[in-house]
C-alpha cells in the first residue's frame, strides 16, 4: 500500500477543515500547504473541489426544508 505524500496529507487536511467549518484549522492549514510547497493556485483548486464537495448535501438538506415547510403552510 503506497503512503501520501506530506501534500497529498495536507490536502486532505484542508479538505477536511472546509468540511468542518473550522476557521481555525482552515487558518492553519493554508500555510502549512505553502510550506509543502503546494502553489496557491494548487490550494485554491483544492479549496474549491471542498467546498463543492460540501455544498452538495448542504443545498440538499436546504431542498428538504423548503419543501417540508411548502407541505406545512399548505395544510
């Protein structure tokens, strides 16, 4: 089994602080993914593939409200 790489690490670090809404794991984890030597545009790239990941179940459960509170102030 091949091992990850300290990038591939600290992406799946930054990945996971967007995932968790922690600010103060996203404000660690951003410069320790420069000091890997991963670019902005690299970080950037993997900031927006976790915040994509993420919104899908966020709009889905938002979806359920709406129609849960459609279905109510129709009754």
């Amino acid at each position: 089994m091949s091992r990850l790489t300290e990038r591939e690490k600290e992406l799946v670090r930054l990945g996971a602080a967007i995932g968790s809404n922690c600010v103060a794991c996203v404000e660690y984890h951003i410069p320790q993914a420069r000091k890997t030597g991963l670019s902005d545009q690299q970080i950037k790239l993997a900031i927006n593939i976790a915040q994509a990941v993420k919104k899908v179940p966020a709009d889905m459960v938002m979806d359920a409200v709406l129609a849960s509170f459609n279905q109510t102030t129709q009754d």
